[in-house]
C-alpha cells in the first residue's frame, strides 16, 4: 500500500513512555479496550475460520474467499492490533527496530490482502449471478483454493521487494521512525497496483451486482403476474437470495471502503502537506478496525453463521458427523 513519509521529526522528538497527560484510570481503561478490541477480532473471525472448514455445506467457492478474508482479518487482531494500540496509548513505540520492521511487513500485507480478498468476492459475486450456469461448470473449490493462495504469495513477495527497494529492511536509529518512505515511482506503482486496481473492481463489479439482482427481481415480478406455478415462485425465492446476498456484500463493502478512504486520502496528502503521526495512527487504526467489523456484519445478516457459532460454542460440532450438519436451517 502506499506509505509515506509523516512528520518524520515528530517520531523522533523523544517522546517518554512514562510522560503521560492522563490518569491511571484513564490508562486502564484505554488497555481494557484495547484487549475487548483485540478478542472481538480474534474470537469473532476464528468462528467464522471454524465454521467453513467444519462444516462441509460451506465449502463453497466463494466462501474459501470468505475463509481467506477471515484468515487475514484473524490474522490482524492477533499481530497488527495489539501492537498499533499499545503504540498510540504509551504515544511512543516501545519495541526494536527490528521487532518494527516485521511489523510493517505483516501488517502492509494484511492489510492488502484483505484489500484483494474483498476484490475477488467483488468478481465472483458477479460471475456467479451473471452466467451461473458457466460458473458452476468452471469455479470449482480446488480452483479457487489455487487463487486464494497464488493471492497470497503474489502479494507477500511483492511486500517483500517494496520494502526491500525502499530501505525497510534498514535499521533505524529512531525505533519510532515507523513508516516505510517509498520514492515516487515506487509510490505511484503501489497506489495504482494496491488502491486504484482493486478498489475499482470492488466498485465496478458491486455496481454490476447490483444491477442484475435489479433486473432479475423485475422479470421476476412480470413473471408472476402472468402465471403462478411453482417454477415461478421457486425461482422468487432464488432471486430474494440474490439479492439479500448483494444487499449483505454491499454492506461488507461499504464498510471496507469508509475504512479504507481515509488512509489513502492521507498517504497522497503525505506527499504533498506535512500530516502529524498521531493523526495518521488514528487512520490507520481505522482500516485495522475492519477486521473488527467484518465478523459483527456476518452475525446480523448471515443465519448460517449465527447458527455455525450456536453449534460451535455448544460443543455439537465435537459430535460424530457433526460437519454434515445442515447450518440453513431455521
């Protein structure tokens, strides 16, 4: 993603860990929501983690893009969301530089992932709802097992070399020099390739989405009120889950992009103002916090996931046969 360089002073100008301006109580508190923050993430995306791979209804397609945005999401609220909250309460980084280096590189390629992940539900929502005749005959779950994981090798060599060309292997003598400088070329090159691309599948594909859910509820429609088989209303029925599903990604993706906005908005601004450090951390907490968020949105508006977690956590999926369970009953 597009990082760049953020009042590099201000991280530098000696700030104590123990010069706090609020009270003890404050400070325990702002560490007891940290850890509430911290277990919703990880407790919440481990569920979802749990549920597609025990039980064999989920193991669709889509939902091993479902399994991977969790995995990074999880993945986030165990490495990326302690440590940014423990940095902005103490207002200083308390660990190495080194310890600083690897955070950048996991957090970065989270973060991006994630981006991507969102990316290809985007298209295989499309793909599915607009020829699903051709999908089921050419998506099949080992197909998109080899996406999901050619994503996240693709994704983490190119981690890797952004740091590698642009010093953040290079140790630092101020630990809190916590951003990654990229040049310019390296700063265009990883806002078209991590920000423009994607999010303009996201947007373009949702809106197709969107469109053919619309125009399959209005033939629906004309389509009932010349007849009332069966056929129809079992079709009716196809189509309202259609379009929940696209109401539900939507949502899912009117989340990620207020998350995500802001951060970009900062990183060109940072080539052109001088933006402080504490204002950028409040960005990027914002973009950690949607894998909060995503875990919340599938209890409210998938059923299957909420009795996934009602099996799960009643201990029925220890039971023998336990993954044939069906998790879309009522």
């Amino acid at each position: 993603m597009n990082l760049t360089e953020i009042n590099r002073s201000n991280a530098c100008r000696g700030f104590s860990c123990t010069e706090r301006s609020v009270s003890t109580a404050v400070y325990v508190l702002l560490y007891l929501f940290a850890a509430a923050v911290v277990l919703i993430t990880v407790c919440g995306n481990l569920l979802i983690i749990i549920s597609v791979c025990h039980f064999k209804q989920l193991h669709t397609p889509t939902n091993m893009l479902i399994l991977s945005l969790a995995v990074s999401d999880f993945m986030v609220g165990v490495f990326v969301i302690p440590i940014a909250l423990i940095w902005m309460i103490e207002s200083c980084w308390i660990f190495s530089a080194l310890y600083r280096t690897c955070y950048i590189l996991i957090a970065y390629f989270l973060i991006t992932t994630s981006v991507f992940n969102v990316a290809f539900i985007a298209v295989d929502r499309y793909f599915a709802i607009s020829n699903p005749f051709l999908y089921n005959k050419t998506v099949s779950l080992s197909t998109m097992c080899i996406v999901v994981l050619s994503n996240w090798f693709v994704l983490f060599i190119y981690n890797i070399v952004l740091q590698y060309f642009n010093g953040g292997f290079v140790s630092h003598v101020c630990p809190e020099d916590y951003f990654l400088v990229l040049n310019q070329v390296w700063s265009l090159i990883d806002l078209v390739l991590t920000f423009v691309f994607p999010l303009s599948l996201i947007i373009i594909f949702y809106v197709l989405v969107f469109f053919i859910a619309k125009k399959h509820a209005t033939a629906i429609r004309e389509l009932n009120s010349h007849t009332g088989t069966q056929t129809s209303y079992n079709m009716s029925n196809s189509v309202k889950s259609e379009r929940k599903a696209a109401k539900v990604f939507g949502i899912l993706v009117s989340v990620f992009l207020a998350c995500l906005f802001p951060y970009f908005i900062y990183s060109v601004l940072g080539n052109i103002v001088e933006i402080e450090v504490s204002s950028f951390q409040k960005v990027l907490m914002l973009v950690y916090l949607n894998s909060t968020i995503n875990p919340v949105i599938y209890a409210l508006f998938y059923p299957w996931f909420r009795r996934s977690v009602k099996l799960i956590l009643t201990l029925q999926i220890l039971y023998t046969d336990s993954a044939l369970i069906n998790v879309f009953d009522k």
